[in-house]
C-alpha cells in the first residue's frame, strides 16, 4: 500500500507520462483496485478486466488529470464509473433478452412456422408456469395490458403484478436459455 507522500510524488511523475511512476502505482494498486470493483460487479474476473481497462484509460487520458489531486482517488473514481458502466450494459443486455422472449412468445402463438422445438419447448414452459404468472404474463405480452390495468382486473396490488412478471421472465430466461445463447 502506498503512503501518502509516495502517492504525491506519483501524481506528477505520472502527469508527466513516467511510465515506471505508472507501472508502480499499478503493482502496488491493482488489487486494492479489484476487490473494490468487485464490491460492484462480483465477478472477481470482471473486476479484474475493469480495473485493467481502468488504467489503460488513466494511461490515454492523461492531459485531463489533475496532478494536484492523488492519483489513485482519480483512478477509483475512473473504476467506479467503469464498473457502473458494466452492470448498466448488462441491465440492458437482460431487457433486451426480455425483449426476445417477448418476441418468440407472440410469434409462436401467431406465426404458422416457428421451430417445432422452440415451439414445444415455449409450451412445455408457459404450461409449467404458476397460473397467476402465466396469466399476468400472456396479459402484458399479447394482449398488451399495462401492469396497473392488469392489476385492477385481478384485483391485486401493482406490485404484486410486477413481481410475478419479474419472476416468470427470470423462469423464461433460465428455461429459454438455449436459444438465447449468444445473443
């Protein structure tokens, strides 16, 4: 761990692009850098790549750092938004795959030529499904419903519906998974 006095002479000698500043704040920082990046993503190898692409992005930008400030607080900071850039990638990623599920159950129950696996395969998992969720689910999906009108015709709270379509599409997701591979 690096003192304070270590981490100001640091600051400069890494501004002025001391590539030997830089490759000790890296051996001496990287693991502080992971565990605290894998607080946010908890994927110890994620974490890691994060940390790396952190300081990649340090390295390549350095006309914008402030060598009056510590090095390292700069570099948390750079990690912290690169970890909050991850999980929102993967916030997206699971809205999209929702958005695929969303697609193959309209299109199964309308279209003339699915895959007769996939088609087996959406039946056997819809018919599995709890009855409230099957039912939430085929309501907001196909019939288009907002979560507040369907919870006034089953005479639930909103939340509630949330929740059983929050848990039916995890089941989808989980039992869907081998056409959603890859994508």
């Amino acid at each position: 761990m690096l003192k304070e006095d270590e981490i100001r002479t640091l600051n400069h000698r890494i501004k002025q692009g001391d590539i030997e500043a830089f490759h000790t704040l890296y051996t001496e920082c990287f693991e502080q850098l992971c565990t605290y990046a894998c607080r946010f993503v908890y994927d110890q190898e994620e974490a890691q790549d994060i940390v790396q692409d952190s300081f990649y992005a340090l390295w390549t930008n350095l006309r914008f750092y402030n060598p009056d400030y510590s090095v390292l607080t700069y570099l948390t900071q750079i990690v912290k938004n690169n970890c909050y850039n991850y999980l929102n990638s993967l916030r997206i990623h699971d809205e999209h795959r929702d958005k695929i599920i969303e697609a193959l159950l309209f299109s199964d129950l309308h279209d003339s030529e699915p895959d007769e696996d996939i088609r087996r395969r959406l039946h056997e998992v819809l018919d599995e499904l709890p009855e409230r969720g099957r039912a939430i689910l085929l309501a907001h999906v196909l019939e288009k419903k907002k979560l507040k009108t369907i919870a006034d015709e089953m005479g639930i709270a909103e939340s509630t519906v949330k929740t059983h379509l929050k848990r039916v599409m995890q089941v989808l997701r989980t039992r869907l998974s081998f056409i959603l591979i890859g994508m």
